[in-house]
C-alpha cells in the first residue's frame, strides 16, 4: 500500500508540473485568460502540494523515518480568524472576477483560500478538541494527520469519482433508450435533458441523493480500514473521517471553482451574481463532508471492531449527505443532469432555509462528537509501556519503574 501512495503522490506531482507548461500559451482576452491562470496556477499547486507530500510520507514511511508530532492551534484562534479572513478572501474574489483584467495572477491564490480555509479550519478545530478530550491519546503526527487528508481528496475522489462517471453513463445510456427515444446525435448529456421529466428527475435523484452519497462516504470512510494497524478507538476514527471528508471537500471544490468561471459555460452577469454564492456555499460543503464522514468512519469503526451500537454512524452520514445534495436539487434542479428539476421561488426560500438548518447541524456534530464519544482508554503504546493512569484498568507505573520484559 505503500508503494502504491508512493505511485500516486508522484504521479500527482508530474501532473502539477505539466499543469504549469499550459500558462506557455494563454489566451489575451481577459476572462478567458483569468480561467486559464486559475484553471493551470491552481492545479499545479494542489497536485504538487497534495501529491508531493504524499509522496515523500510514503516514502519515509518505507525507509523507516519516524515523523514528529504535530502542534495544532488552539481553537479560540482558529475560529475567530476564519470568521473574518474567509468574507473578506470572498469580497477580493468577487473583486477579481467583476474585473478580471486586474492582477489575473492574484486569483487563482484567492481562489486556493476560498477553497482551502473552511476545511482546513474544520479538521484544525475537531483534531483540537479531540485532542482537549483524549488527554491520554497517542500525539497525531505529521504523516498520519497529512495522510488522512490527502486520502480524501486524492484518494477517494479518484474511486468514488470513477463509480459516480460509471453509474452516470450507464444509468443514463439505459434511460435515453428506453424512455428517452434513443436520440444520442448530440451526446449523452444532450440527450439525458430529452428524458420525460418525471425519469429526469428520477435519475437525478438517484445520483445525487443516493448513488453518490453511499459511493463517496464508504470510500472516505474506508480510510479506517487502511488505518486499521493503528488501532484507533471511536474518537480517533472519527477523526480520521473528518480529516478524509475535509480532503474530500477541498479537491471538489477546487474542481467546481475552476468550472464557476468558465466563460464557455456561465456568462459575465451570471459570474457576477454567482460566484460569491459559490465561494460561500463551499463553507456549508465542507461541514457537511467532514461531518457525515466522520460518522461515516465511525460505522466503519463498528463493523471491524464489532461495536453495533457505532454501526449506525455510515448510514447516518450517507444521510446528511444525501440530505444536502437533495436540498440543493430541489433548490436548483434544473441546472443538474437532465435539467427537469423544478424551478420555483417558495422551494428557493425552504430549500435555503433546510440548508442553513443542516448546516449548523453538521457543525454542531464537529462540535460535539470529540466531547462526546471517547476513546475510553489510553492509546494501546501507553499500555505497552504500563504508562496507564490510575483511573483506568491498571495502575501507573513510571516507564523507568517498569518491569523489564523478555
């Protein structure tokens, strides 16, 4: 496995490195030269950062090299500085596409906080308070924080992405030539938008509220399986899903932020009107993936080590995510799939209102659930050394007091 993240992280790099050889070539007209500075600056600084790190993580691991622990912020900084840095990063981007002959090479940076700083801001405040509660938890190292991030957005996305292309293509392919007529002379996507409107939205449904949701959260949760020799308790496996459902987030979202201002796709006026709702929105995603990953990763913790009452912790974030992915349809339905969703401006107001509900419930779950849910013992090296404090099963003994063993 291994070797394998070795593979991936290098082949991530390569790609950021070729990323960089489109900007030999850009366009003079300003917006489409502001798509193309985004589109390639901010590939090459995901993949290289992302699949760099991996790469070298891996490697290390390989060749034996401990990693150090890794300090984390208190979170009564975390907070507040998200609280004002994040509207105003929105309020320059904004700026920067209404104007994009200005200082074109500043946006795609803009762009990177816009679709970093809520994750980051998440997974830094739930390690913390995990860390505040599980006073006897074994520190998170670099590797093993880092890991669970890039598996999200690296790893899960590729596999999850995969099924979701595969069952899109299928499922549609199935529809357009029983229900649809079979008139693919303009493609699929063409074509999925001639379906009956009750199968549109059927189908739309299916993939957004149902195949994806169960798709993306078992292989972000899987996360725990792969960690498994690290014998993570409860807390610590949610954890590990809040920091896989973070990665998760930043790599779609960039993905969504380089399609927002393609000008062969949305016009000036609406870039204008819709990209700061994009970059906002994007705060509520990246609650709700880490959210529903961490509980997710929790059922995952159930089934391998046979605690039922965690099992209800996948279906609960498939749930949640399928929940806001429904919302988002009946809020603006006829910009997805086939485009048969309805259009309306009362399910605009209680669409919108269910996902600002939903929204401060999945941060309350972040909130919470490290509080909550314990690891209930200390990590199993503190054992090994009879380092265990005196209000567990066994005694503290000084690890110099300790019994030599053969």
């Amino acid at each position: 496995m291994l070797g394998g993240a070795v593979v991936v992280g290098a082949l991530s790099f390569l790609g950021g490195l070729l990323a960089l050889l489109t900007l030999t070539d850009l366009s003079e007209e300003p917006r489409r030269k502001l798509f193309e500075i985004n589109a390639a600056v901010g590939a090459a600084a995901v993949l290289l950062s992302l699949g760099g790190t991996l790469a070298y993580q891996a490697a290390s691991s390989l060749g034996g090299v401990s990693s150090s622990a890794l300090r984390f912020p208190n979170w009564r900084y975390i907070v507040p500085a998200f609280i004002f840095a994040f509207p105003l990063v929105i309020w320059i981007g904004q700026h920067q596409v209404d104007n994009p002959e200005v200082l074109p090479w500043l946006f795609p940076f803009t762009n990177l906080l816009i679709v970093s700083v809520p994750s980051v801001s998440i997974a830094l405040v739930v390690t913390r308070r995990y860390v505040a509660f599980n006073e006897w938890a074994w520190p998170f190292s670099w590797r093993e924080w880092t890991s669970s991030v890039i598996y999200g957005a690296i790893g899960a996305t590729t596999v999850a992405g995969a099924i979701n292309t595969l069952y899109v293509v299928l499922a549609g392919a199935i529809l357009v030539n029983t229900v649809g007529g079979g008139d693919w002379s303009d493609g699929l996507a063409e074509a999925l938008t001639e379906l009956p409107r009750a199968w549109g939205i059927a189908f739309d449904i299916s993939v957004l509220s149902v195949v994806a949701p169960i798709n993306e959260e078992f292989w972000k949760g899987m996360l725990v399986g792969f960690f498994f020799f690290r014998r993570g308790g409860p807390a610590r496996c949610f954890v590990w899903g809040v920091l896989a459902g973070a990665g998760f987030n930043i790599f779609e979202t960039f993905g969504n932020s380089i399609n927002i201002i393609n000008p062969e796709q949305v016009t000036q006026q609406q870039l204008s009107e819709d990209w700061w709702k994009f970059a906002a929105a994007r705060a509520g995603t990246g609650a709700v993936h880490s959210s529903a990953t961490g509980l997710a990763a929790l059922g995952f913790y159930g089934l391998f080590r046979s605690q039922p009452k965690y099992l209800l912790g996948y279906p609960a974030g498939v749930l949640i995510h399928g929940s806001w992915n429904f919302l988002n349809y009946t809020l603006a339905g006829d910009a997805f799939l086939s485009q048969s969703g309805p259009d309306s401006d009362l399910l605009d107001v209680l669409s919108v209102s269910a996902l600002f509900a939903l929204f401060f419930a999945c941060l309350a779950i972040l909130w919470e659930t490290p509080r909550r849910i314990r690891d209930g013992a200390p990590a199993p090296v503190y054992r090994m050394l009879r380092m265990v404090p005196a209000r567990h099963s066994e005694p503290a003994v000084p690890l110099a007091e300790a019994p030599a063993r053969t």
